[in-house]
C-alpha cells in the first residue's frame, strides 16, 4: 500500500461542464500552434503513455507498478475523504462520484453502484457517512473486475491525461512538457484558478512564451515548474518538490523533450529507472 506521505490528492476538482468547455477551447489553440516538432513521439503514443503513468505512480505510489493501485484505498486525512484508484479518486471531490457513475453505465448492478447515493451525499465533504469500512471492502472487490479498471483508465484519461496532452501540444511542446501538464493536472486538478493546472500555465506564460507563441521550449518549461512550485509550496500535503527538482527539472536539464529512455530520477529522495 502506498505510504500516505507520498499520496496526493488535487487542489481543485472541475465538473464535467467546466471540463467541456475547457476541452471544447482546446482546438481553437491549435488551430494557432505552429510546434516544429512535427516528428516528436507524443505523450498519448502507448510506450510513452506508460512511461508517463509510471513516473507519476513513483511519485503517488513509491513504485513504478501503477496498475497495482486500481485496489487503493484510503483516507489520507488531507480533507478529501477517501482518496483510491490509479489517478488518487477522492470521495470528497467529485471525481470518485464520476468513476462510480461512470462504473455502473458500463457494469450496471456493479458492487459499487450502491454506494451512489452515499457519494453524492459527502460530495464536498470530508465524511465517510454511507461508506465506511463495507466501501472500502467493496472498491478492493472492483478493483479485480476488468471493468472497473477500464472505468479507471477512461475518467483518468477523460479528466486528467487527454486535456493535459492536448494543451501541451497545442503550445508547442514535446513529450516532456505533455508530461509536465499531466503531472500538474494530476496533483493540481483542472481549472483556471490560481492553484489548479489552468492558474499555474497562466503564471508561467507571464513569463516566457510558449513554443507555439516563437519561445523557447527550454525557457517556457523551467517558467512552468517554477510556477508549479510556487503553489506546491503553499499546501503542507504538496510541499515536497522533488517530482520537479530531481524527476522533470533533470530531464529538462538533459534535454530529454522526448522523454526517451533509459530515464533515471529521484522522488523523496528514492531512486528509479526505467531503462526500455
């Protein structure tokens, strides 16, 4: 189970309207990005995809085997109620009640589909009322059902990994900076405010440009991460930068933009690998 020091749960949550219309901008964007990286691999290519679930599952997990979190529960006393699955789902925040929702459109009459009512009652909450050690119980019992890891991998896609991927290649930037968003959204949640993954592109872009606007790529992402912690710093649960300072800031260092591998880093002070 993963040590609760290292699970993190996001800042802001966005609702599936908000995410509509954040998706829905996306191409307006692209129309305008000009990348020069025509021949760059992207994030969203399989290989690279993994690469990018196991960097964030070193630092949300202390292991690079993310598919042994779809079992994952606990409350990690961080105001968000239960935090679970591949992606930190929190009762608490919204997301949980998509997955469950999502779940039973899949798997009607699913072990978790009960719990419906009692997810949209601690919804913005910190409660366990109508879940307890019975939900707990039930979410391991899911986590062995094919389904339910497919409902993981799409509201993790749907929410998280697609609208990152999508924005970062609409501002011009290689695997890297497609990795960069992801992890941000990951930790910080989608949204425009100023500590959700909209806020910190905003502060970055006041100063450098991105690619896509003729900048520097290099420029532009150690402007990101340095924004990126700047709002990690001001909650005690995000305060250790180590997933930027010796996990992102050393591949940017070594120009890795494809995030080609043997890639080595350090998150808590832990070292990993992945050499293929």
């Amino acid at each position: 189970m993963p040590s609760t020091k290292h699970r993190t749960a996001r800042s802001t949550r966005t609702t599936r309207a908000a995410l509509a219309i954040l998706i829905g901008a996306l191409p307006l964007t692209l129309a305008t990005a000009g990348t020069g990286h025509a021949a760059s691999v992207g994030l969203d290519d399989a290989k690279k995809k993994e690469i990018a679930m196991e960097l964030v599952s070193s630092a949300e997990n202390s292991s690079l085997d993310w598919k042994a979190q779809y079992k994952y529960i606990e409350d990690i006393k961080d105001g968000r109620g239960y935090t679970a699955g591949i992606i930190g789902f929190c009762s608490g925040t919204g997301d949980m009640l998509d997955l469950v929702e999502h779940y039973t459109d899949l798997k009607p009459g699913n072990v978790l589909a009960k719990y419906l009512p009692a997810l949209k009652k601690v919804n913005g909450t910190e409660s366990h009322s109508g879940l307890g050690t019975a939900f707990v119980n039930d979410w391991k019992t899911a986590a062995k059902d094919t389904v339910f890891q497919q409902a993981q991998n799409d509201e993790r896609d749907r929410v998280y990994f697609d609208p990152a991927v999508k924005q970062a290649k609409s501002d011009g930037l290689r695997a890297l900076g497609q990795f960069a968003y992801y992890d941000a959204i990951v930790m910080h949640g989608p949204g425009n405010s100023s500590d959700s993954f909209g806020g910190i592109r905003a502060a970055a872009m006041k100063k450098a440009k991105t690619p896509a606007q003729g900048g520097d790529e290099t420029a532009y992402l150690n402007a990101f991460l340095d924004a990126r912690k700047v709002i990690m710093k001001q909650e005690e649960a995000h305060a250790d930068t180590s997933r930027v300072d010796t996990e992102q800031r050393v591949f940017l260092t070594n120009k890795n933009f494809d995030l080609n591998p043997p890639l080595k880093w350090k998150v808590y002070g832990d070292p990993y690998q992945i050499n293929s």
